[in-house]
C-alpha cells in the first residue's frame, strides 16, 4: 500500500455521510477548459480565443489553444474517469467545433469527435451529462452580431440546440442549456473581465435577456424534435449573508442575492424578473419572452462554491473566513450550501436539482508522484455534508459532479488555479491523481457497497 492509498483509506474511515443508493457521482469538464486543438478538426474560432489572444486579459498571456489536449487525450481521459469509480460525466460541446460560425454550415468532423465521446463514455459505464453553452460562443456571430446582444443569436442558439438533441438526444443522460449565464452577462459584458470583455450595464441586461430566451427557445426545439432526454440549465448560485446587523447591509445582500440568484430563478420559475435588484427591466424584452423562458424543466443545476459577503461600508466589513479559503480567495462557507439549497427549496417549485459543480482551487504540486491536497479534501467533505443535511431537510437533489475532474484553464486565471482531482502538468500533459481523487474514488464505492 501506498502513502496516498494510506490517507485516502484512513480518511474515509472517518466520513460516514451515506447518500441514497441511487445518488449520481460525478466529475466536471468545459470543452474549452480542457479540449484544445483550437485551430484543428474544422473548429472555428470562438470568443474566448479571441479573448485571451488579447494582451491583458488572462494571466500569464496563457490561452485555451493546447489546454488538457483532451480532443487528442479523450480516451485515455475517459479511462481516467472510469478509475475514479464515478457513474457520471458532465461535458461540454464546444458550439463552434460543431458549427465553425454558429450558423450556416455543420462541421461533422465536431460532430463527430462528440458522438465517440459519448459511445466511449457508455461503453465505460458512465452517463454522459451535456452541457450545451459554457461560455465559448463562436466569434463569427460576435463578429457578425455582437454575439448574445443580439436576439437572433437566441435563436441560432436554439438551432444549435436542435441539431445537438437529435444527434445525442438519446443517449446521454441529460442536457443543460447554459452553463452560469450569470458570468456570461455579468463577467463579460458589465465588469469586461471574461469575453467577450465589454462593460456595459445596459448591455448585460440585454445578454441575459436573451441568454434567457435562447434557454427557452433550446428547450422549446429539443421538444418539438422528441428529444428524450432530461432538460435544464445550470445556474451559479449563493447565498448572501449581511456583514452587520444594519439595515443598510441587510439591503445590500437582499440586492445582491436578488442580482445573482432570483435574476434567472424568478424569469424561469414565476415568469418576471425579481424586484429589489436596483436595475432597470432589459430594453429588449418583446411580447410572449417571459412566456418562452418559463419552459418546464426536468432538472436544475446549481453551481455552489461560496457565499456573497454584503458589506456596505468603506472600507468594507471582511468576511470571517473562519475555514479557510481557496486559492481563488473564496471563503469556504459549505453550510452556505445547505442555506442555499434550502432557500430555494423554500422559494420556488422545483425538479429535481444536481449539483452539477463544487470544488476547490488550491496551489498543488507533485512530489514523488504524489499530490497532498488537504485543502481540498477538508472542502470536499464539509460540503457532501451541508448537502446531506440540505436532502435530510426535504430538498431533492440527485446527484453530485466535483469541479473539476483535472485541473484546466481557468478563464482570466489562466492556468495559475488548479480545481482538479488530477493534476496536469501541463509541459508533459502527465495526468496524476491528487490525494483527494483516491479519497473520492473510495468514497463513491463505498456508496455502492
Ligand atoms: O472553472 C469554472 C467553471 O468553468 C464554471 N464554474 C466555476 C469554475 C471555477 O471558477
């Protein structure tokens, strides 16, 4: 036995947090966090290569272009998966391999690349969970249109959207719209650093309008073609705690939580936008949008990470960070999970959720072919315990995907914040299990026993 066999068996030993039989395990990728081959089987360009080709805009000048080289690595990637003893895989499709302009002409070598994916996936036993938008538009349509400010990418969207349904539709085990569009508007239009880099609040509102429609026009056409599988979106969300008792903090986190979590809740669950968020309405909602955008889901995913601090005093009140934070600076708040969850649980009607991402950046390295990730672990745990508690409460969710299965390019982090349970090191593409994937591999079997 090993010393990282030791810790993994001897902290398992301590976890007894038992989930559902019938609970999903899994782990999480982006196409392009991980694909590279930019430039390579057709694929056009899209707004993130030209992003972070930009000078300034992502640390270390580093880019998406080789990335995990998951587009040549994809089986031995997939073997990987499979070693870490998990049921589940949640990809995405990168829109502008399989539609190089993300409209007019299909790319069926994208197509392609896609459909063996899958097969290879369920051929290992593990359900492939898609995702169908995370965050890597094809540029000709920003080139052409300004991208989501435009209402028609909603609807090229849809035929994106479409086109992937028929074609995988019965084989995996569930597809999402969109992947947080909250950072899509938000990171990229208002504060400028995510692409397509503008800063604009009158322009992010018209991007999440139409994020929106696109995601109920998606669901709308997958319908329509009989696509089989279950439906939904992803969404990033938190809690907000105010940092005092004040009346003037207390405000604050109720706008904060109404920006980030009720914006897309409220439009998807109850037909409006939310009150109390301090903005105006999008200019560019027409007749019949909300009607559109309120498709019955089959899922919901939540993203959880850390919760929103609101503190309205300058300088501001800082957070207790009593566990610890990340590499990333967010605090380690799991019991926000729990909060979270049960917030929603409370607010709105519904389906059953996944939690589709949660984990932990921390600065790993190798050392004698092993990586001691302690931060990430102790993360972990505290949070498959806060939604325990949440699913002991009464909120139904099916199933949990670690962000991310290796460590990969973190948006404006570039490749400086490492979230996997494998390390990559990216000068020899060597893939090595951290301490907390032979943890997690354990711990999903012992579910199962
Ligand atoms: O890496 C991202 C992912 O693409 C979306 N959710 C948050 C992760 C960590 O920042």
């Amino acid at each position: 036995m090993t010393a990282a066999m030791r810790t993994s068996a001897s902290v398992i030993s301590t976890f007894d947090t038992t989930f559902p039989v019938t609970f999903r395990w899994g782990v999480a990728t982006s196409a392009y966090q991980i694909e590279g081959a930019a430039a390579q089987g057709g694929r056009g360009p899209s707004i993130w290569d030209a992003f972070s080709h930009r000078p300034g805009t992502v640390v270390n000048g580093d880019t998406g272009d080789v990335a995990c080289d998951h587009y040549h690595r994809w089986e031995s990637d997939l073997d990987l998966i499979q070693s870490l003893n998990v049921d589940s895989y949640r990809f995405s499709v990168s829109w502008s391999r399989v539609q190089p302009q993300g409209y007019g002409a299909w790319n069926q070598t994208g197509l392609d690349f896609y459909d063996r994916l899958v097969d290879g996936l369920l051929a290992r036993g593990i359900s492939p969970f898609m995702t169908l938008f995370h965050w890597d538009l094809p540029q000709a349509l920003q080139d052409k249109q300004e991208g989501w400010e435009a209402r028609d990418t909603a609807y090229r969207f849809a035929e994106y959207a479409e086109r992937m349904g028929r074609l995988l539709g019965d084989r995996v085990a569930s597809i999402a719209t969109h992947n947080e569009p909250w950072v899509v508007a938000v990171l990229g239009n208002e504060q400028g650093i995510f692409a397509p880099g503008k800063k604009d609040v009158p322009t992010m509102l018209r991007v999440s309008h139409n994020l929106l429609l696109g995601h109920g026009l998606a669901l709308q056409a997958m319908r329509a073609a009989g696509v089989k599988a279950p439906l939904g979106i992803v969404l990033n969300q938190s809690p907000a705690t105010p940092a005092t008792e004040s009346e003037a903090d207390k405000q604050l986190a109720e706008q904060e939580y109404a920006r980030f979590v009720r914006w897309y809740m409220e439009p998807i669950f109850c037909k409006r936008y939310p009150d109390k968020t301090g903005r105006p309405l999008p200019d560019n909602i027409e007749a019949g949008d909300m009607d559109t955008i309120a498709q019955p889901l089959d899922f919901l995913g939540i993203n959880y990470y850390t919760r929103i601090w609101a503190s309205s005093s300058t300088p501001p009140v800082p957070a207790p960070n009593k566990d610890g934070v990340s590499d990333m600076g967010w605090e380690n708040y799991a019991q926000g999970l729990t909060e979270l969850l049960q917030g929603i649980h409370r607010d709105y009607t519904l389906p059953p959720i996944y939690i589709t991402e949660n984990g932990f950046a921390e600065a790993d390295t190798v050392a004698h072919g092993h990586v001691n990730d302690p931060g990430r672990l102790a993360y972990m745990q505290s949070h498959l315990r806060a939604l325990r508690a949440a699913m002991a409460a009464g909120v139904d969710v099916r199933g949990f995907f670690y962000w991310s299965l290796m460590d990969n390019f973190e948006w404006a982090s570039g490749y400086a914040k490492r979230f996997g349970l494998v390390h990559v090191d990216y000068a020899t593409q060597q893939r090595t299990l951290k301490n907390s994937a032979l943890w997690y591999r354990e711990f999903v079997k012992s579910q199962r026993a």
